[in-house]
C-alpha cells in the first residue's frame, strides 16, 4: 500500500509545483528538507517554498518517467526521470534531468525530506 501512496504523494508534489500551490506543497515537505537542484545549488523548506511563491522558479510543464519507488523501513526512494520546461528567474531552459526524491514517514504520514537532482549529459559530454 505504501508505495501506491508515495506514487500519489510524487503526483500531488508536481502538480502543486506546476500550479504554484505553495500551501500544498508546504504540507507534503518535511521541515528538515533538503532540494539539491540539477544545478548544485540546495534549499531548505522554507527557501524553496519562497522561491516558488516568488517565481524564482516558474515551473511550466512537467514530465516524468522511469519512475520506480523502493521502500526501507519508513523511508522511500523514488527514482525518476525529468524533462522539466521551467524559467529560473525568468530565464527559459528545458532540463532532462534524473532525480532521487527520498520520502520518510513521520507520524502518520509521508513527508519529503530530501531530493537530489542532476542532468543527463550528452554521451559526447
């Protein structure tokens, strides 16, 4: 069961991403989380969350593939792929990207405490 949650948890967390819900996305985040963005730079909760609100991040379309979840004793890894169309402080870049979303349970619930995420590099690169 847990891990058809965390599936709907990943879908709920994009989709608030994409419509710039930062009152959803605050519930489904973990107070010690860590965003490692494709670009090196890290943010904690409240960082990321105002960097959305402020449209430091403009999330436009997000897709996702790849995706596999595995479950550690009140931890999940989710796995994914990303081909993420978004402006970073108004700069327009589409990313492909792979990212590790790591999920623990705190309480009752599933929070996100940590994601790492990092490009796909040509195989020329």
């Amino acid at each position: 069961m847990d891990v058809i949650d965390i599936a709907r948890l990943e879908n709920e967390r994009y989709a608030t991403m994409v419509a710039k819900d930062v009152d959803a996305l605050a519930r489904l985040l973990h107070d010690d989380l860590v965003y490692m963005h494709s670009s090196g730079v890290a943010d904690t909760k409240v960082s990321y969350i105002a960097g959305i609100r402020d449209g430091v991040w403009d999330y436009r379309k997000i897709e996702r593939g790849d995706q596999t979840v595995r479950m550690h004793a009140g931890v999940a890894l989710v796995f994914n792929r990303l081909m993420i169309d978004i402006a970073v402080r108004g700069v327009a870049k589409l990313l492909n990207n792979r990212a590790l979303a790591v999920w623990v349970r705190d309480g009752s619930s599933w929070q996100l405490i940590a994601v790492q995420s990092g490009p796909i590099r040509d195989a020329k690169s």
